[in-house]
C-alpha cells in the first residue's frame, strides 16, 4: 500500500534520488532452547558495518516528503565460531566439533515520512522490511531456515540544498525490529533447538541526492 501510494504521488510531485552510506551499529539479543534438555543460552553481540543505501521520495504538502530505502547489499550481524564435546553420550546423533554460525541482514526497504521542524532540519519515521539470513555448519546437522523481520525506525537529520537542485544530507536514526524465532531442523528424536532474537541499529547516515 506504501508503495503504491509513493508511486501514484510521483506524478504530481518534486523528486529526489540519492545515495546514502551509513555507518550501523547493530545489537543483537538471542536466546537459545535446547532441546530435549530445555536449556537456555543467552548471547549479546554487537556489530559495526557501513551500509549503502538508494533512495527515491516525492514531496508532499506542508514540506513533507514520502520515500523508499533501499540496501542492495547484505549486512552481517554477526558470526561465531566454537568447538562442542558431546556429553550426551544417550544419544548417538549428537556428534563432537566444530559449530560455525552467521547471521545477515538482506532485502532491506525502508518506507519513510520526513516532516519539517526548524529552517533545514527534519523528522523522520518509517517502516522496515528485512529478511535475516543464517548460515551455519553445525557438527550436529542441525540447520534454521531464513525469517522476514519488520522493525519501526525514527530519526532527525540536516538537510542542505544547492541552487542546482543538489542536496546534502546527515541524519541520526534507530530502527527496532520485532522480536524473531528461529526453529532448528528437526533431529531423530523429533526434537530441535530455537532460538529467540531481538534487533536494534542506531545509524549515523550521510546522504547526497538531486531533485527532479
């Protein structure tokens, strides 16, 4: 619906292409159950990464402006690597190793509203969309598939224009993303490990554009 409604404004409004690049502090939060023990594991990570971004908005009434966001390229949430003892020794399918486990960040679009407050500064808040991607070699055999994750972003930043339809840009933004599971594949007993995960990024984003 986004979408469709930035499109159709489009037509009857200024607009602005440009590029941005980040730099993106992520906290993740994860809770891990194992199974057929019910244990919990509990790990926080942080990760800085700089992302590129594209983005096109049309202006609205009263200064506003309606846009999209898009990455084209992955971000990593982070990665790990440790060794396993087998001390379930009931249980012949679990197996001794090395565990190699990473998380991304991809397909990420971003529909925003920024609102003018003070001569050239803004406010800005939206809807993100992301997949988060897991890649893992576990001595287990176990694997998780991929989660679609939604998050609330808000922000405020500095925008400059030229006399030649040139504009620069600095903005502050934190994003919160809901809360996702991840579900191990199932072993030989019929059991699996999930995980719980919990994303946030602050991005410190500095962006140059023209307007049409």
């Amino acid at each position: 619906i986004v979408a469709v409604t930035f499109f159709a404004a489009t037509a009857y409004a200024d607009v602005r292409i440009g590029l941005s690049g980040a730099y993106s502090m992520f906290t993740s939060d994860g809770t891990e159950t194992v199974k057929s023990s019910g244990t919990t594991n509990s790990k926080s990570h942080d990760e800085d990464v700089v992302v590129p971004s594209i983005f096109v908005e049309a202006d609205l009434a009263n200064g506003m402006a309606l846009g999209i966001d898009f990455i084209p390229a992955e971000a990593e949430l982070g990665s790990a690597t440790n060794a396993r003892t087998d001390t379930d020794t009931d249980d012949a399918t679990d197996t001794a190793g090395d565990n190699k486990v990473s998380a991304e960040l991809s397909s990420h679009v971003t529909f925003y509203v920024t609102y003018p407050i003070r001569g050239n500064s803004y406010l800005k808040g939206g809807v993100a969309i992301a997949s988060i991607d897991t890649t893992e070699t576990l001595a287990t055999g176990s694997s998780y598939k991929n989660e679609d994750v939604t998050g609330v972003m808000i922000g405020a930043g500095y925008n400059r224009d030229t006399s030649n339809g040139t504009f620069f840009r600095s903005e502050l933004t934190y994003t919160d993303y809901d809360s996702v599971n991840f579900k191990g594949s199932l072993d030989a007993d019929s059991v699996r490990n999930e995980i719980d995960a919990d994303i946030d990024v602050l991005a410190l984003r500095f962006s140059v554009g023209k307007a049409f």
